[in-house]
C-alpha cells in the first residue's frame, strides 16, 4: 500500500468504463482501447482491484463537454 508523506495510507481511485473499446480515435492516436482492456484484466486478474476504489465516470453533458 502506498503512503503519503504525512504516515497515513493514500487512496487510489480507478477511472474504467467498459464502453471505451466501442469508440476509434483514429490512426496515429495514442488511445488505444485494447491497451485499456488489456490493463483493465491485468488489475482484475492479479486482484489490485481489492486495493482499489473502481468508479464508472458519468457521460458528460453538452454543457460539461463546453468547459
């Protein structure tokens, strides 16, 4: 587990939506959905998820995409 300067334990928050595999951000991006699958498994499988808090983020409103 991670700790933070001052002693006490740092937590991790993870950012995952099964939906990203479903979007091409075109050739010569540096997306790449597999990859966040592939890292997605990996953190599943080896159960860092244990350690973890997994949050699911919220579709953006037309206002928030404005920002």
């Amino acid at each position: 587990m991670a700790y933070s300067q001052g002693g006490g334990k740092k937590k991790v928050c993870y950012y995952y939506d099964g939906d990203i595999g479903n979007y091409y951000y075109g050739q010569g991006h540096p997306m790449k959905p597999h990859r966040i699958r592939m890292t997605h498994n990996l953190l599943l499988n080896y159960g860092l998820y244990r350690k973890m808090e997994i949050c699911r983020p919220h579709k953006a409103t037309a206002e928030e995409m404005t920002k």
